[in-house]
C-alpha cells in the first residue's frame, strides 16, 4: 500500500493521543507520538546532558519509558523545544516514519505545518485549557501521581504559552487542518468525528 501520513496537531491534553491511537488502529496504520522525542530529550536534559546531543543520541528504545509522563519531564520537553538544533536533530526520523508502507498517525505541534505539510488528512484537536487541565489532572491521579488542579492548569497554560510563542515550529492549526474541540465531546463522539474526517480522503 501507498504511505498516508495523517497528522494530528494541537495543545497539551486535547485529546490528541487518544484519537490518534483509535485511528491509527481502525486505518491499520503505524502510530508515532512525537513528543516521545522531546520528552526523552527533556529527560536527559534533567539528568544533567546536553540537549542537542541527547537529540542527536535519540534512539527508538529512548521512547518505551513510562518515566516520561510525568510534569517535570513535559516542561523540560517544552524547553528543549524550543532549541532549533533539537527539532532539527529529530527531523528525520519523523519523516521517515511518516512515509512507511502502509501509512502512519503522526502527533505532536508541528506535524501538519513543519514534518508533513504533503500529508494527506490534517486534524487540528483542541479543549478548552480548563477541560485540558481537568483531563491531565484526572490523568495524573489515575496514574498515581500525586497532583494538584491549579498546579496543573497553571502548567498546562505556561507550556501551550512556551509551545504557540516559540520562534521555531510554533503550535498552530495548518492552513488547511480540519479542526476537531473536544470541549463538550466524549472520547467517541471525539474519535468518530476525527475518522469521519479521515474517510472523507481515505
Ligand atoms: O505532546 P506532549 O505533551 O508529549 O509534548 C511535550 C512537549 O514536546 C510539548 O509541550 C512541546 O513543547 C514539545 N513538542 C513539540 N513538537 C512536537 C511534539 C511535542 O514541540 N511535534
């Protein structure tokens, strides 16, 4: 089969990993969160490293770690990414992973606009920063993660802040991405509107 890339940007806790991995599911396709790539390098940035030598370090097996969900690690991503030499360092393998056999789910900030403006279907998912907030909040306590709600607004609002204002592959919706809120959606509803959107060039 043909590669299809169908990227899928927006803020923290819109929901974008949950849709991406329904549709990347029911297309039978490959599934890339790409702010793995930036988490990792966050990580190694906590732990004392060089940011854009951890990025030019990365490999794949960096990604499999349950340590990477947490706050400190989502802030540190936030700041290597603002690096220009880090997005760089991580173009690449995006890429590549895009044009596999058979097709791929890519999400992240800059899918749509930076990696893959060819890809076939663009989605644009947002919420609200206070159900953002909520959602990464509740995420938090489901992990066990101890957390507190105007905490986790307070940093969700400064790393969309970080993400929309940076001068590199800032976040914001591709000129011709369809644009999905999640505000008042279930996860279904949420699903449904973003396969609906993808069948209509699939
Ligand atoms: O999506 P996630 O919350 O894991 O991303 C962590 C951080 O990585 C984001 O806040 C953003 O700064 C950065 N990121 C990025 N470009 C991407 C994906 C993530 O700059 N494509």
């Amino acid at each position: 089969t043909e590669p299809f890339t169908i990227a899928i940007d927006g803020p923290a806790a819109a929901g974008k990993g949950t849709i991406s991995k329904a549709v990347a599911a029911h297309f039978n396709m490959a599934h890339l969160d790409t702010g793995l790539l930036y988490r990792a390098v966050g990580a190694r940035m906590l732990s004392g490293e060089d940011a854009v030598t951890a990025a030019r370090a990365l490999v794949a097996s960096d990604l499999d770690n349950d340590s990477l969900r947490t706050q400190a690690v989502a802030q540190a991503a936030s700041q290597v990414a603002v690096i220009a030499e880090v997005r760089a360092a991580l173009l690449d393998f995006q890429r590549a992973f895009a044009r596999r056999a058979g097709g791929a789910v890519l999400d992240g900030r800059d899918i749509g606009t930076v990696i893959c403006p060819q890809a076939e279907i663009k989605l644009f998912v947002t919420a609200s920063a206070e159900v953002r907030a909520k959602r990464r909040y509740d995420e938090l306590v489901q992990r066990g993660q101890p957390a507190d709600l105007d905490a986790v607004t307070a940093d969700v609002k400064a790393r969309d802040a970080r993400d929309m204002d940076r001068a590199e592959a800032p976040l914001r919706p591709a000129d011709d991405a369809v644009l999905i809120d999640t505000s008042d959606k279930t996860i279904d509803e949420a699903v449904a509107a973003a396969i609906a959107a993808v069948k209509k060039v699939k």
